[in-house]
C-alpha cells in the first residue's frame, strides 16, 4: 500500500538582502520520510533562498516549536527570481503575464513584489532576456537568490 503524502509547514530563518532584515518564512511541503526528517518544497518561496521541489531536512525546533528548516539536501533544478515593480504605471499581473506566456509559474506577494520559478527544463535565456529589458526600460527590478546551474549564464 502507498504511503499517504503529508503536507507540512516549514519554518524557514533568514536574512533576506531584499529586506535588508532577518525574517522568517513558511513554506508547504510533502513529506518524504518524517523519521529522518525528508521534505520537499510545494510551493515558491517569496524570500527563502530554495526552489519549489527542493528536498530539505528539517527538524522539529523546541524554541520555534515548528518543524524548522536545517539544509537543502537535493537541488530540484528549478530556479526562483524574485521581481520588484517599479513602474507603477504597470498592474503585477499584467507584468506577471509576460512570464506566464513563457511558461513560468509565478505567486503575487502584494502589487509591488512576485516570484517567478523557473522549471529545471526550461530555457533560462528568453526568460532572462525579458527581465533584462524590463529592467532597462526601469519597469521592474529582479534579484536571482536561487538559480539553479541549469539556468547559469
């Protein structure tokens, strides 16, 4: 019989640089194997430096008193970008859009700030070509906390 799939909250402790402060972050997970404390990532994260579909060890923390993050343990190969618009003459989504059409998924956070991830297969060149113009044009502002080798340049 299959093991039923389990999804999670994880406590992930940082500092982000695009805060410019320490935070904390919870992301969904589904548990691989919770005895030897196995997760992976389901969705995209906003700060945290890791991939939706990443395999993390995690631990139960006693002073968070959550399941806490400790270390990625296997890459998925997918990459996340996070994008700051700076024109606020464009809506989020209609910029959002943009990604969408090349296959990229991507989760609003507010209307000034959204991840995009970038699947391990994906041909990192067109995507990275449109944000490089949108960052001439002074539209938006993207930062690459996680890129994955697949998509390094």
């Amino acid at each position: 019989m299959k093991e039923q799939e389990t999804s999670v909250k994880i406590l992930f402790r940082f500092f982000s640089a695009i805060l410019n402060d320490r935070t904390v972050e919870n992301l969904w997970a589904t548990t691989i194997n919770a005895e030897e404390g196995l997760y992976k990532l389901d969705n995209i994260p906003f700060y945290a430096s890791v991939s939706c579909g990443d395999i993390v060890l995690a631990e139960f923390d006693e002073t968070e008193n959550k399941l806490t993050y400790r270390e990625t343990i296997i890459h998925s190969g997918n990459s996340t970008i996070q994008v700051i618009l700076k024109d606020k003459s464009y809506v989020v989504n209609d910029v959002r859009e943009f990604f969408t059409s090349l296959c990229c998924e991507s989760e609003k956070f507010n209307d000034d700030y959204f991840v995009i991830e970038i699947l391990a297969a994906a041909d990192y060149t067109p995507i990275r070509e449109k944000l490089m113009e949108l960052e001439e044009n002074n539209i938006i502002t993207y930062a690459e906390p996680n890129l994955s080798k697949n998509h390094w340049y």
